[in-house]
C-alpha cells in the first residue's frame, strides 16, 4: 500500500470516528435535556401538588371555621328561644329541633352534664372528657400497712361531677383459668363506660366493676381481696 492510499484511509477513519464523537455527544446532549425535562416535571408536579394540597387544605378550615360559626350562631338562636329561669322540656326541644332543621339539641349545666335533651338517653351524661384516668400522684406506703408509718400529705382538687375511684390490688390483679389478670387496661374501660352517667353511675360501678371481674376470672378462686370505694362529688354545699 502507497502513501497516497493510507493517507486517504487515516481520513477516511478519522471522518468516521469525528462522525461517531459528534453522535456520541447529540446523544449525550439529548439524554441530558430529556433527563433535566423529566426532572423539571416531575418537581413541576410535586409543586404542584404541594400547591393543590395546600389550597385543599386551607379551603376545608375555611369551611370548617364557616360551619362552627353557623353552628354558634344557631346554637345562640336557639338558646334565645328558651324560657329564661325556667327547665326546658324535651317537648319545647323536639319543637325547635323541627324548626331549626337539626338531629339533636341538648341543655347542659355549669358542671358539663346534659339536664335536658330531645334524646332521652343523653340525659345526665357528662359531656366533659368523660374518660377514667389514674391520678398522677407520689407513690407512698399502702394505707394502714403499718403501725406508726408517717405518710405525705397530697392534694387533689375536684369539680362538682368528678367521680373519685379507690380499690385495692385484688381489683387489678384478679386472674382467670390462663392465669391472665384483669389489669388496669379493662379497669379503666369498664369505669370509662360508666363514668359519663354522673352520680347514678357512681352508686352502680363498684357492683357494675364486680360483674365484670367475675365475668373475666370465671372458675378461678379469688386469691386476694377485692375492695372499692367510688365518691361523687357534687360540688360546695352553700
């Protein structure tokens, strides 16, 4: 081969490799823009549904700020419409009801508890939390545990409709057949249930909690005693 012909041959392959470089790079070029549009629109679409989320967001307070003043203002009507002094009856309630177009209207007292309502088995519920809690208080020796103990003194205020409820461990540590034990969990469900009712309530629990610990221990023999005492208070008498 000449010189001629492997010259014309380098040319011919460096056309060709220029050729393939300039592909290589449109390539890159359009992975690049394809890549960055991909990127783009797909943050395009986070923005812009992180906007739609936000909107949504704000239309629903809007909503539900509108819905509770309507409701305040409804609930002020009604209130207007009582006889001022005197007891609302469930039959003036079921009236206004009908008239104002709601489900329920309920009366409720300075305490939280619902003296008159057009539903009969509202009446005398607590409409306060309503839910038994353990009260959170230093830990110290059982009472009466022994002789000349010294003990710190603690406090706890209560509101009229509060329901104070004392027991000792053979409540909580009733076991069944499995040797499960009744535990605070359903201590704390079965005075739940029952703790909305007000004072009645109070007069029912300790036998109330009784049947259900029998319930839960079924054949099993008692092996520690079970004492409760449950308080209602009703508020200063003046």
């Amino acid at each position: 081969m000449d010189t001629k012909s492997r010259t014309k041959r380098a040319k011919t392959i460096s056309r060709s490799l220029l050729t393939w470089l300039v592909v290589i790079v449109l390539i890159g070029f359009a992975a690049s823009i394809g890549l960055s549009w991909i990127l783009q629109t797909r943050l395009s679409n986070r923005s812009a549904e992180e906007v739609l989320r936000i909107n949504i967001a704000d239309v629903q307070q809007d909503i539900q700020d509108k819905s509770d003043m309507n409701l305040l203002e409804l609930t002020r009507e009604i209130a207007g419409e009582l006889p001022e002094g005197q007891a609302a009856t469930s039959g003036r309630l079921r009236e206004l009801m009908k008239q104002h177009d709601v489900s329920e209207i309920n009366v409720i007292n300075d305490q939280g508890f619902i003296t008159a309502s057009t539903e009969e088995a509202f009446l005398g519920y607590d409409i306060r939390d309503g839910r038994a809690a353990f009260i959170p208080m230093e830990a110290d020796l059982m009472l009466a545990g022994m002789e000349g103990t010294a003990y710190e003194e603690q406090r706890l205020q209560m509101k009229p409709g509060d329901i104070l409820f004392l027991y000792t461990d053979g409540v909580t540590e009733a076991a069944n057949e499995r040797e499960e034990m009744f535990g605070e969990e359903r201590l704390l469900e079965v005075l739940s249930a029952s703790f909305g009712k007000g004072e009645e309530a109070c007069r029912k629990i300790c036998g109330t909690l009784k049947e259900e610990i029998d319930r839960f221990a079924g054949d099993a023999a008692q092996t520690d005693d079970i004492t409760m005492l449950c308080l209602y208070y009703a508020g200063r008498i003046s």
